[in-house]
C-alpha cells in the first residue's frame, strides 16, 4: 500500500530511496509523472477537508519510486506541510511547490470586466498558491483608487503591484496611510520599491500562500525612457539581502519600458529571485523561460484589457494625438478584451515550469 506520514516503517525505508536514479515505471508516466523527484504518497481520503497548510510535496532526490505503489486520483498530496513532522532521513529532501498566477496590468473597465469573469476559471484550472495582479491602469487606465485595490482584492487576489502611473488618482495616498490597519489592504498594493525614500507606501510584500508557504513580491520601475529613480538593481540587491532565510519563494516585477533592461534585469537576478516578469508596454512577448539557478523569466506579461485600440486605448484618440499633436484625453477601447498572465511554479524556491497565458473574453 502507499505510505503515509506516520505509518510503521514509513522513516526505515528512506535510507533505501536514496540509490542511483532509476528509469521511472510506466504506471507513473501514464500519469504523467516525468520527473523522478516526484514521489507517489497517498492523496487524502476523496472528500476530506484539507489540512491547514496542506501542500504538495516533492522529493529531491533521484528517486526510481519503485517502492511505492501509484495512488490513484490527483498525485501527492500529504497531510501536514511540516517537514520537521517528517522523519529525520526525510528531512531536507522535501521540498514544497507554489504555484504562483501573474497577471499583467488590468487597464480599465474592461481590464477589470474579464479579470472578474476569468480568474474564477483560472483559480479552477491552475489552482495557483499566489495570485499577483499588476493594476496600476485600474481606473480608466491611469492611476488605481482604494475602492478598485478592495474590488480586485475581493476576487482573490494576494497582491497588486503599480508602476509610474500609481500616483495618477490622489485618491491613493489616503488608502496608502492605512498599511498597517487590521481592516486595510494597503500593504498589499504596492508601488516601485526603488522610489525615494518617504514615498508613501511600500515596495515589498512578505505573506504565505494558499499552501502555506512563505513568499515576497518585489515591486520595482525601470529608468530607461522613463522618470530617474533610485537603481532598480541596486534596490534589488538590498530588498534581497533583508528578507528572511525561509522566503524562498521570491516575484519581482520590473515595470519598465526597455525590454533591454527588463531583460537585464531577469540575468541580474537569475539563480536568486524565483520569478521576474516584467510590466508597463502592454504587450506580451513570447520568450517565457527558466534561466539558469531556477528563475522564471517573461520580459512582458502583456495587458488585462482591450486590445482592439492601442495599448488600452481608443485607436481614434491615439491617432489624433500621433497624426496632429493634440494633447486629447485617452478614453479607454471596448472590443477584442483579453487578460494575459504568466503561471510560474516554483520547488524550493526554484522555477520547474513556466506558462504564458492568454484568455479571451468569453472563452
């Protein structure tokens, strides 16, 4: 029978699961079990609540699994996400996965239209630990008030991240004041870390996910063809050095308007951050990736709004303003709405995989 935490024998097999790699059975793959860390414990009796903190696990070492049987029903889930609660031979070849859904910056009414109908359905399909929403385009495209941050974060969302439009709505730097308050969730929305300091609010957040997992978002703002602020990279360096041992689990947004230094930027913290995904240009590229030590890479998580004008906007009024010069107001575009995201899932802290997404509104 498959072997669960706590049952005889479970602690005096471990030394024997620590052989040479071994070519995994074919009841494993057809399940589509690739990888041979990926153990096959025991899912939970069907219908029973989950524990807190329920997780799954993996083992880090090059296991064959030839000494378990294949449970059937979704793979590997234990009953306690407590590697101490595990026996000692266990200890530190587990390693917990957080799935982690990014998704890129919702631009107005019809950014925040498919965000409400859509992430229901990819909460469903993906199952992510964390969810991070960049909204600084929130309210009509520019700026994000207190009321739309409580509305996203009343869909599930763990964190917003801004860019250089968060001060756009004045309406922000009350709501910012309130970080702290048992009833706000000003420190969760965050805006570029690398500004001056005294800014109001806050660059960085520390939580746990849905797994129980610890975890921190990063939020920071290029300055190639944009407004000077501190060294994003530097900044990086610093928040990256103060953060505890057990945040392994680490998502940066860079909000720039170079590729080239949003790309840097993924290099710059390759093997030490866990995601870096960058923001601002609206429009999703195509060159997801793992680079090396384990960091997920995607130089634009693209635009949650309508794509049938440009970047968010009427067509109409950003030609007028191209074409003559006019300083008119942009209006938001309706048509053509989709939300763009990036599911990354880390082990350990490490990327294993990383996935574009891209929805349409009603698919």
């Amino acid at each position: 029978a498959p072997l669960r935490v706590g049952d005889p024998g479970f602690g005096g097999r471990a030394a024997s699961l620590q052989g040479g790699p071994q070519r995994l059975p074919a009841r494993l793959r057809r399940r589509g079990i690739s990888q041979p860390f990926r153990a096959c414990f025991a899912p939970r009796a069907k219908g029973a609540a989950p524990a807190k903190g329920d997780g799954f696990a993996a083992l880090r070492a090059p296991l064959g699994c030839s000494h378990f049987s294949a449970a059937t029903g979704p793979p590997v889930r234990l009953e306690t996400v407590d590697a101490l609660a595990l026996p000692r031979g266990w200890r530190g070849l587990v390693g917990w996965r957080l799935r982690i859904l990014f998704i890129g910056d919702v631009y107005a009414g019809p950014g925040r239209a498919i965000l409400r109908a859509q992430l229901p359905v990819l909460a469903e399909e993906y199952a992510p630990d964390v969810i991070i929403v960049n909204g600084e385009n929130a309210a009509g495209g520019f700026g994000i008030t207190g009321a739309l941050a409580d509305e996203i974060f009343a869909l599930g969302v763990d964190v917003i991240t801004t860019g250089n439009h968060a001060w756009d709505r004045k309406e922000i730097l009350p709501y910012l004041s309130t970080a702290g308050k048992a009833d706000s969730n000003a420190a969760r929305l965050l805006r570029p870390a690398n500004y001056p300091p005294g800014t109001p609010g806050q660059g960085v957040y520390q939580g746990r996910g849905r797994n129980g997992e610890p975890y921190a978002v990063i939020n920071l703002q290029g300055r190639v063809f944009m407004p000077a602020l501190d060294c994003p990279f530097r900044k990086a360096d610093e928040l990256l050095a103060a953060l505890p041992a057990e945040c392994a689990n680490i998502v940066v947004d860079m909000h720039a308007e170079a590729s080239s230094e949003k790309q840097a930027m993924g290099w710059h913290l390759a093997g030490r951050a866990s995601v870096v995904v960058g923001t601002h240009t609206h429009v999703p590229t195509a060159d997801e990736r793992i680079l090396p030590g384990g960091t997920a890479f995607l130089t634009d998580a693209g635009m949650t709004g309508a794509f049938a004008g440009v970047i968010g906007s009427r067509k109409e009024d950003a030609l007028d303003r191209l074409l003559w010069g006019r300083p008119n107001r942009l209006e938001a575009a309706s048509g053509d709405v989709r939300l763009c995201a990036l599911l990354a899932v880390t082990e350990g802290g490490r990327a294993t995989a990383v996935e574009r997404i891209q929805v349409l509104a009603g698919s």
